[in-house]
C-alpha cells in the first residue's frame, strides 16, 4: 500500500521541483530593451551560412532591410519560411531585401547549429542572407525575443531606422487565411514614401532560447 501512495507522490514533488526551477531561471533572463521605434541601429557584423561576414553597412545602397530574427526549430519559423522568401522575392528587386538571423542557442536545439543553418537554407532555396548570432549580442542590441521576430529598417541617408517591429501577418496557420499583412503594407508605404500606420504588433513564435549567463 506504501508504493501505491508514495511513488506517485515522489514523483509529482520530483517534477514540481523542476518546474518551479525553469520558471525561476526564465524569471531572471530580463527582456532585451532592444531600440525604438525610429532609433537608429549600430552596425553588425555576422557569419552568413555561405561563410563569408555580412554587416548591416553592405546594404548602405538599399532603401531597407527586412530583419527577420528566426530559427530552424521553431514550428512558428518554419510555417513562415515560405512567406519570408516571398517578401525577399518580392521586395528584393525594389532595394528592400531580407535579411535573416539566427540568434537561438544551439545548445539547446541541435538543429539551431551553423551546419544545420546551412542545410536549411540550401533545402529551402533561401535567397537571402542567412546569418548566425553566436554571442546573441545583435538580437539583443534590437530588442528580438521570439522568432520569427521582425524589424524593418528604413535606410535614412546611410542610417537605418526601425519604422516597423513585430508579427509578418495575422495568421501563422494558414497563408491563405491572412487577413493583415503588416510587413508588406509596411515597407509598401515606405517605399511610396508614406509613413508607416501600424508600427507595432505583437511577434509571435518560440522565444530565444538564451544563453546561461
């Protein structure tokens, strides 16, 4: 009668335990302050999964840069993956390209390691640069905590300012169910010369997994 009472007790206790250990542990990660909207970004400099550095500087003769923090893990990045490549397919030729980066800790998810980047933009045909944040120093230098998560930045005479933060649409489930598409109405308006409307909206996907301190 004991085992029947007290193993499942010892086990509920067991993972209480761990439970109330993680939610300690993220209760202490503080959330990027990351830069405003209409702030102006610091420039970068990241590995691309081709092996050479790309830097926020290399697009100093584009009108913008779509910067979308995401991961090969997260179930949110991959049903966005198509639609990404769409808006770089899109916007690419009208000076407004994308720009991707992997910020997540690969010690948490395998798949988030450089090889592994590399694989998936080969498999999925990515035509835009795809670039590792080792240090995790860029994500949170934007403010970036889930993935997908993305900035847009309006290239103001060789500075780049965040005119958009957020989701890429309203409906991560189903392309064809998308009702808002913040991202395109976005940097359609910027390229009409046309301020923004919705600046803000909430990102949502997986969080970063962050490094221990």
């Amino acid at each position: 009668m004991k085992k029947k009472f007290w193993v499942p007790f010892i086990i509920t206790l067991t993972l209480g335990t761990l439970v109330s250990a993680a939610l300690r542990k993220e209760s202490t990660q503080t959330p990027p302050a990351g830069y405003p909207i209409g702030g102006t970004v610091a420039d970068f400099k990241l590995k691309n999964v081709d092996g050479n550095v790309v830097s926020l500087s290399n697009y100093k003769d584009k009108k913008g840069v779509i910067v979308v923090f995401t991961s090969n893990h997260c179930p949110f990045s991959k049903a966005y993956e198509e639609r990404i490549i769409g808006l770089d397919k899109k916007y690419a030729a009208q000076g407004f390209p994308v720009l991707a980066i992997n910020s997540n800790d690969a010690g948490d998810y395998e798949e988030n390691s450089f090889d592994n980047m590399k694989k998936r933009a080969q498999e999925k045909g990515f035509t835009f640069p795809y670039l590792q944040d080792e240090t995790q120093g860029v994500a949170k230098a934007f403010g970036a905590t889930r993935t997908p998560h993305v900035f847009i930045l309006r290239n103001d005479g060789g500075k780049f300012t965040v005119q958009y933060i957020g989701t890429i649409d309203d409906n991560y489930q189903d392309p064809a169910g998308v009702t808002k598409r913040y991202v395109e109405d976005a940097v359609s308006n910027i390229l009409m010369g046309k301020p923004v409307v919705v600046t803000q909206t909430k990102a949502v996907g997986c969080a970063i997994g962050w490094k221990d301190a």
